[in-house]
C-alpha cells in the first residue's frame, strides 16, 4: 500500500488478530486466527507473524510503509510505563526481535483490553468526543480500559482491573486468592456456577444463556443477579472516575438485556443516592479485532501525522 500504514497485533487468550490502519484510519487489511488457551506467547506471536508475512506476500503491506507497530497482550504487565510507552522493553513471556525485523517501525505495546478500548475513541458522541468513557469487558475475568481526553488512563500501568475490585470482603473466594472480588461473582464460570446452584444442570455460558433466552425464570434471576453484582461493581469505579458512558462487553452479555438492565438499576440507585449524574450503559457486541484495531490507533496516534481529524504530536 502506498502512504503508509500502522498495524496492530492482539495476542489474545483465545485468538490472535492482526488489523493494517491507513494513515487516515480506515481498515486497510484484517485477520483473526483462534488458539487454544495453552498456546505460549511467544508462539502467538508466531501466528501473528505469520498472518503479517501473508499481507506482505500478496502485496497487501509494504513493510517500508509501516510508521509504527502497537501490540495488545493479555495478561497483566506492570512494567508498562504509565505513558504506555515501553520503549525497549518487552512484554513478559515474549521476545518481539523477530517482529522488528520483520517490520521495521517503532512498537508500543499494553495490555489487550487497554488497547481495545482505543478502539471506541470519540465514541461518546461529536458534542464530547473527549469525554471519559470506561470500556469493561465481561469475560472469565473482568477487565477495563479507561479513556479520557484521547488517551488511555494507566496508573502505574496496570490501571483497569477492574475484576479485582472488592464487593463483599467476606464473599467468595476469587481466582487470585481474596475473597469477594467482582469476577468471582460474574466471571463467565462463577455465572455457570451460580445457576448450578440454583438447580440449573447448566454445562456452560452457552446453556445458560439458551435458558435465558428461552425465558426460563431462574435463568433469568441469575442474569439479574449477575447485573445487580455487575452493577454494584461498576458503581466503585464510577464513584472513583465519574465517566460520561460505560461500554459492556464480552460474552457475558449472552445472559441478555436482564442483565444489563439490573446493572443500570443498581449503579442508578447508587448514584441517585449521593445526587450524582448516571452514566449512560451501551452494550457492544464488539468485534473481534477491537484490539488489534486499538493497538493500531495507538500507533498512529504516535507515530502517525493526523489521528481523528486532529494533529498529534510526534515524539
Ligand atoms: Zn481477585
């Protein structure tokens, strides 16, 4: 292609996806390939590599063309710095030398939802197109992107767990060994669990969801009770951020509109009661190169000269 390109790369935890931006932004070329959960990094990026090297093959990416290359990996990767940039520093449990010889252009890489959630970018509407949005996807774990002001808020560098956040100290045990995290009531396989518990011989998120959908009353009072824990979840991260809309994704909201409305309900009530304004709640059925799209917008938007509509600057 001719005036040059950013590409974005997701090493996913159960796909890799690959996503060539135009300098103006628009999607030039796209490929998503599924692994398996016990697929290294290291070997991810093999994949990624590999739908890479098809694109220069036939002609769909000229290397030389490349500005900057962004890298969503999942997992949690305290070494970010919080400007995101990482320099040459490599992500844990993957060595990216065979990438830059591939492609010769700057990389900038961060955690694969922080990047996803570059992807919604002046989704808040023309009036606010900085405005502060929080992007939570609903997966077996809860993550979060925050993004404000064109940019995406990192702490420390691992700012969005939003999993982790406490919503009974004395509550179920969570993957990481506290007790009542948020993921260890609506994680995909907590959900599964909690209809088992309700007496529903579900086998999977799928099976669940099928119930709901068929309007079975049970079915339906774990999805609320999903939204409610959802909902009490988000209300500590708006308390803290005050943002202008929430996108929800991920699988999770297979179990329906019940329990995104339980969500609303929950985080209205919170908020009503201090008197504060309630942010709105999307659902996005996403797509699965939302991250490699956002680690390619975050290329060009250092390293690329105009990023929706505006100037940036170079460094
Ligand atoms: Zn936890």
């Amino acid at each position: 292609m001719a005036a040059g390109a950013a590409v974005g790369i997701e090493l996913g935890k159960a796909q890799v996806a690959v996503t060539i931006l135009a300098m103006d932004g628009t999607v030039h070329a796209q490929k998503v390939t599924s692994t398996l959960p016990e697929v290294s990094l290291q070997r991810r990026l093999g994949i990624a590599l590999g739908s890479v090297h098809t694109f220069i093959a036939s002609d769909v990416l000229n290397p030389g063309s490349v500005l900057g290359i962004g890298l969503g990996v999942a997992g949690r990767h305290p070494t970010s710095r919080p400007d995101g940039d990482s320099g040459s520093v490599d992500p844990p449990g993957v060595k990216l030398d065979r990438l830059g010889r591939l492609l010769p252009a700057p990389i900038i890489w961060d955690n694969n939802t922080r990047m996803a959630a570059l992807r919604y970018l002046g989704s808040s509407g023309p009036e606010s197109p900085n405005a502060c949005v929080l992007y939570v996807v609903l997966s077996s774990g809860v993550s979060a992107g925050i993004i404000e002001g064109g940019q995406v808020f990192r702490g420390r560098g691992a700012a969005g767990e939003l999993g982790h956040i406490c919503i009974d100290p004395i509550g179920h045990v969570c993957s990481c060994g506290a007790k009542g995290c948020l993921e260890a009531y609506i994680g995909v396989e907590a959900a599964v669990q909690c209809a088992r518990g309700k007496g529903l011989a579900v086998e999977d998120l799928k099976a669940l969801a099928d119930l709901v959908q068929s309007g079975d009353a049970v079915a339906l009072a774990v999805s609320r009770q999903i939204g409610r824990s959802l909902g009490i979840g988000l209300s500590s991260a708006v308390m803290l951020i005050d943002p202008l809309r929430i996108i929800l994704t991920g699988p999770l909201l297979s179990l329906g509109p019940a329990l995104v409305s339980a969500a609303s309900e929950e985080l209205r009530f919170r908020r009503r009661a201090v008197n504060l304004e309630v942010p709105d709640i999307v659902a996005e059925v996403g797509s699965p190169f939302d991250s490699s799209h956002g680690a390619a917008l975050s290329a060009l938007q250092r390293w690329g000269d105009t990023f929706l509509g505006g100037p940036t600057s170079h460094s």
